[in-house]
C-alpha cells in the first residue's frame, strides 16, 4: 500500500489533480520508487495507491496490478516517460544519496477494483507518519469516511483567494474550470522572478478559462513584454469579476485603472499598451 505525500510542496498540491486527469502523469509518478520500495514491488502482483489526506489518513486512488519492469541507467532518469513534465510541478528527482545506476520504471496498470470508491474513499493510516509504504497484511487500514464527491477534484476556492501558477494551469479540476468558464473580468501575472506585473482583460470565448488556456498553450498569450521571459515563474490570480454582460469598451475601461493602480505599464510593469 503506497501513501503518496511527495515532499515538494509544488507537486503534493497537484497530484491530487493529476490522479484526477491526468493518469498519464500520476502513474508516472508512481512507476518508479526508492531502491527498498523496488525491491518488494519487484516481488509482488499488486499495489494499492491513495493520497496523503490530512494527519493520519489516506485517500484511495486505485489498485493497481505491478507489471514487469523496464530499467532506465541512471543518467537517463529525466527521460522516463512524464518526468519532464512531472519536474515542472517540482519533483526533484534521485537524491544524490541514492546508490542505484539502474532505475526500474513499473508498468502499473489500474484494476477495475472499487473504482466508484477512487477519491471518496478515506481511511486510516498508522503512524508513523513518515512510513508511507505497508505491507497490507501486516496493518490495519480502517474506514473512516466515503465521501458522496471525490477529493481528488476540490471545491473551487473564493475567487479573491485564487492564485495558480503557469505550470498548474494545464491540470486545473474540472470544477475549477467550469467556474472560470463563466466569469469574465480583470486578471493579473505576476513574475516571481522579479515582481513585475501584467494586467489582462478576459471576456471573449470562454472568458477567464479561455484566456488562460491561451497562456497554458504559448507561455505568454500574445503579450509582447512576456515573450522572452520563462513562464514557469508566472503565477496567475483574479483583481475583479465584471457581469456577463457587462460591455467590451466598459471591461477595458477597468483593465486601464487596474494598470494605472497597479503600476503595470512599462518599464516598471509588463503592459505595453
């Protein structure tokens, strides 16, 4: 039983949604483990997976059948499948300590079993905390909760306490989504990188998830001060939400105060215009 709680704070606040949407990503993510962890999956035909959720509990994602492995030489760790992307939301990789110069990649395949239980099953998970991997024999896993939704796709926070990074954008729950889908408004970019800031309208196809979904696809939506900076140092959050029918010429009228309130235009800010 592996109870995935990754240390990079970047990656523990996606994975739930990548075990969501993205299984490609989750299952890389879990295909490879330490060198004691290899050796037991080596030896056994199944694994069950869950997601740390809160102290002492654990959220159930699937079983999983442990398939016959594919070995990767150490310098090529990156070039697994998914781990380029993975390294995006922040995962750091082998650790230096880590003796291996082979590293197995699991084939993991998911069952059918309990399925209408993945992300709304939650039980409980022995301490010590740090011991993220059992042998299911050997522990007492109870059932502390089946939820009616899974906890794997959030409730989407209040608009005014929204921030999501550039890299987070593309893996987004579908209820997140949904709600950006339907508001239009004033949106701003800050880079981490330097603090400077963009300020943007949304009110076309889409609105707010749509133009966002245009920076998810390019790393700078068009803006031409964003052009040659590197996105993964964008974090994205919302200034204002304007009525569905609130005019065009209205909406840009609020976009110039923000820039001027906000100091965004050029060169102190990232607005040319």
């Amino acid at each position: 039983m592996l109870r995935h709680r990754p240390k990079e704070p970047k990656l523990a606040r996606v994975l739930p949604w990548l075990a969501a949407q993205r299984t490609d990503l989750f299952d890389a993510y879990q295909s490879c483990q330490g060198p004691v962890l290899e050796v037991s999956m080596s030896k056994l035909p199944y694994v069950a997976s869950f997601i740390a959720h809160g102290p002492g509990r654990a959220l159930f994602v699937g079983l999983y059948s442990i398939n016959e492995p594919t070995p990767y030489p150490r310098a090529d760790f990156w070039s697994i499948p998914g781990y380029a992307e993975l390294r995006s939301y922040g995962m750091d990789g082998l650790a230096e300590t880590d003796p291996r110069q082979s590293i197995l990649k699991f084939d993991l395949r998911l069952l059918e079993f309990h399925q209408e239980w993945r992300g709304k099953l939650i039980v409980g998970w022995p301490p010590p905390e740090r011991s993220w991997w059992r042998r299911a024999h050997q522990n007492k896993m109870p059932v502390l909760a089946i939820l009616e939704d899974s906890a794997l796709e959030p409730a989407m926070p209040d608009w005014t306490e929204l921030l999501v990074t550039w890299a987070e954008l593309s893996v987004l729950p579908r209820r997140w989504c949904a709600a950006l889908s339907e508001w239009r408004g004033i949106y701003y970019i800050r880079d981490t990188s330097d603090g400077r800031g963009y300020v943007g309208s949304a009110a076309g196809a889409e609105n707010l998830l749509g133009r966002w979904r245009d920076y998810a696809k390019t790393g700078h939506g068009g803006n031409r001060l964003l052009l040659d900076r590197c996105p993964d140092t964008f974090v994205f959050s919302i200034l204002q939400r304007t009525s569905p029918d609130m005019p065009r010429e209205d909406i840009v009228k609020l976009e110039t105060s923000w820039k001027i309130r906000l100091g965004t235009y050029a060169p102190a800010g990232l607005n040319d215009n």
